[in-house]
C-alpha cells in the first residue's frame, strides 16, 4: 500500500488562533493596568503635594526609560521576550500593590510614589521592547500584520476603558483602591503569559551587553529597509506628538471648546486610529505596505495641519478622525513591517530602538510646542508640525527599498 503524504496544514489565523488569544488577554490587561495606574498615580501626588511636586512625579519614570532603554533590548533577545515580559509584570504588579497597601495604611506623602514611577520607568525599558519581539515567537511571519492589528485594538480598548476604571477605583476608596485595582489587572497577565506556548528562535550572541547593543544598532543602520523605516518613524512621530497633545489642549482652550470639546476629537482620533488597526487584523495583509505607508503618513500630515485652521468643533472631530485613521494605518503598517523584516535575534533591539524614538525623545517636544505656540501662534505650528511628519512619508516614498518592501502574505 502507497502511504498517501498530506500537505502541511496552514498556521492558524492569528484572531483564531488560542494561543494568540491568551497572549492578546494577557496584553490587554496589563495595558489595562498600566491605565489605571497612571490614573491612581496622577491622583495620589495631587493630594499629596504641590501641582508642580505632581508633574514631577508623574515625569518622573521618562528618564529611566529613555536612559535604559536599548539595553532592555539587549536583555530582551538575551534571555527571550517571554520570560522578560513576564517577569516586569510581576515586578511591576508586586510594586503597585505594595503602594497600595502603604496608602491603605498610612499618608507617607510623595516619595513612595516617585519611587514607583521610577520602578516603573526602569522596567518599562525592558518590557517595551520584548513586547514588540514576543509576537515573532508567537506565529508566522505571515500573520505578524493581524497580531500588530490585535496589539492595536487592544491598546485602544485599554486607553478607553482604564482611565474610567482608575477613575472608578478612586472614586469608591481613594488612590489605594485604584492602584490595588491596578495591581490586581496586571496579575491577571502573567498566569495568562505562563501558559502562552512560544517558537524557538535564534537569540542574542554571547558578548558582552556593549558588544550586542553595538551589533544591533550595526544591523539596523546596514539594513536597507530597518534604516529608513527607523527615519520615517522618527519624522511621523516628532511632527505628530506636539500637535496632538499640548497642542490640542490650547487650540480647545482658545477656540471656547473647553475640556469637553477636547475630549471629543481626541475621541475621535481615538476611533479612526481603531478603524486602521481592525482593518489590519481583519485583512492580515495590506499589498505594496511601504507605499500606503508613505502616501497615508503623507496624508495625514495634511490632516494634522488643518486641524488648526477647521472652523468648528464638529470640523475638528472629522478631522482628528481622519488624522486617526491615516497615521493609525501607517504606524500599524511600520510596526508590522518592523516585525517581518527584523532578524528575530535582533528584534528585541530594533523594537528599542524604535521605542525609544517614540516613548523616549518625541515627547521632549511638547515644552517646545507649547512655547512655540505662545510666541507664535497656533497655525505656523501646526504648520511646522505638518511638515515634519510629512517628511517621514517622504522618506518612506523616495527611498526605493521601503517603498517596495511587502508584508508576507
């Protein structure tokens, strides 16, 4: 008898796929979590001390993070994404509800607090980037886009539905309830992680930590698609972060939006930007990516610029709605590009260095924006703004590597 040889079966659609599933659980509540946390935080320290003792709290975990973070690359492809993530949720877990239990028992003031937002800064160096190189380990090449969608959704649903719960929490026993509602979402992830199954893949050389960083930034700045999706992702988010945080605070201010008008188109950014990823994890696959990304961030760079000329509140919702939907696709196509093109050894340290850009160096802009809006006006810097991020869709249509590049299919 002829044995009969059946072709592989396919890999499983990644938003059908349990294992992706319990990954995507185990993210969305720990996002979760880090919502609520920032809203106990921001709470805590405005009845703990002064308005500006406050900011300083609330800042006080950027500079951990941006310091630290391509070395938490490094520690990423070392010793694997997963083992990393979960181990910064059970440091960060065990972090808030120790501060929890403090303010259940105690008004120690502000210094448990800025110290929290410094243990929290220092493990987001690491966690950020094995969350971006986890996925890699999670499926196929040819799913990354859906997964970098799913991300997407969930990060949406988590910024609508945190600051409500941290809100919630404060409201019904103060600052300890929230960040103990905090803690108890970020514990959720990590029996979630523990029984996520993952690939083996190559990880990091064993030189020292100089050595491996060095070779990954080395890859990044040879790699004819890395380098200049790094540049146009750069561009897009300098141009983009002003505008769309300080920036919007004084054009609702100035035009007698007020608070709630703010809270309106930033809603509906917040949906357009949820339109691309759900369009990104119902497709899969977005054909000649690098050209969408280039023509979208183009685009919505536009879009971002005549957000200070629109004439109305309901102007400015469609607009912001549009800005949403343009920069969400290109930042969810450079994320999935990102993903596909990265050697999975090195992962953990593009995903840092592109981390670093955007959680790291952009948000040093806003002081700048917000005084070049007092001595100049709000549209030349919006103008401005425009054209910066515009420039990341030039890069991405004038260098003929990434223009070209594809998402696998």
């Amino acid at each position: 008898m002829t044995a009969t040889l059946l072709p592989p079966a396919p890999p499983a659609q990644a938003h059908r796929d349990p294992n992706i599933l319990r990954w995507l659980a185990a993210y969305t509540s720990s996002m979760l979590g880090d919502s609520t946390y920032y809203i106990a935080l921001s709470w805590a320290a405005v009845q703990a001390g002064t308005p500006a003792q406050a900011g300083l709290v609330m800042s006080a975990s950027a500079l951990p993070r941006a310091v630290l973070m391509l070395g938490g690359g490094v520690i990423a492809d070392r010793l694997g994404p997963r083992r990393v993530v979960i181990g910064s949720d059970a440091v960060r877990c065990a972090a808030v509800l120790a501060v929890a239990a403090l303010l259940f028992v105690t008004s120690p003031g502000l210094w448990p607090l800025a110290l929290l937002a410094l243990v929290f800064g220092t493990v987001d160096a690491v966690f950020v980037p094995a969350v971006g190189a986890l996925p890699a380990r999670l499926t196929e090449k040819g799913q990354l886009a859906r997964v970098q969608g799913m991300r997407g959704l969930a990060i949406r649903f988590s910024s609508v539905v945190g600051a409500p719960l941290g809100g919630l929490g404060v409201a019904l026993g103060g600052a300890a309830a929230a960040f103990a509602l905090a803690g108890a979402l970020i514990a959720v992830s990590v029996p979630l992680l523990l029984s996520v199954r993952v690939r083996d893949l190559p990880t990091a050389g064993n030189g020292t930590a100089w050595s491996d960083l060095g070779a990954g930034l080395r890859y990044i700045r040879r790699h004819r698609v890395l380098a200049p999706l790094m540049l146009a992702i750069a561009l897009g988010d300098l141009g983009f972060v002003g505008p769309l945080n300080v920036g919007l605070t004084l054009l609702a201010d100035r035009r007698g939006w007020g608070p709630s008008g703010m809270g309106w188109t930033l809603a509906g950014f917040g949906v357009g930007a949820g339109a691309a990823s759900l369009l990104l994890t119902v497709r899969g696959r977005v054909p000649r990516a690098g050209l969408v990304i280039g023509c979208a961030c183009v685009a919505g760079s536009v879009a971002v610029g005549a957000l200070a000329f629109v004439p109305g509140l309901a102007a400015a919702v469609g607009t912001a709605l549009l800005v949403g939907l343009l920069t969400g696709l290109s930042g969810a196509l450079c994320g999935a590009l990102l993903q596909t093109q990265a050697d999975p050894a090195y992962l953990g340290r593009v995903t840092a260095v592109s981390s670093l850009v955007s959680l790291g160096l952009t948000p040093l802009s806003m002081p700048f924006a917000a005084a070049a809006i007092g001595a100049f006006g709000l549209g030349p810097v919006y103008a401005v703004s425009a054209a910066v991020c515009g420039l990341g869709g030039v890069v991405a249509l004038v260098v003929p590597a990434l223009r070209r590049a594809e998402l696998p299919g």
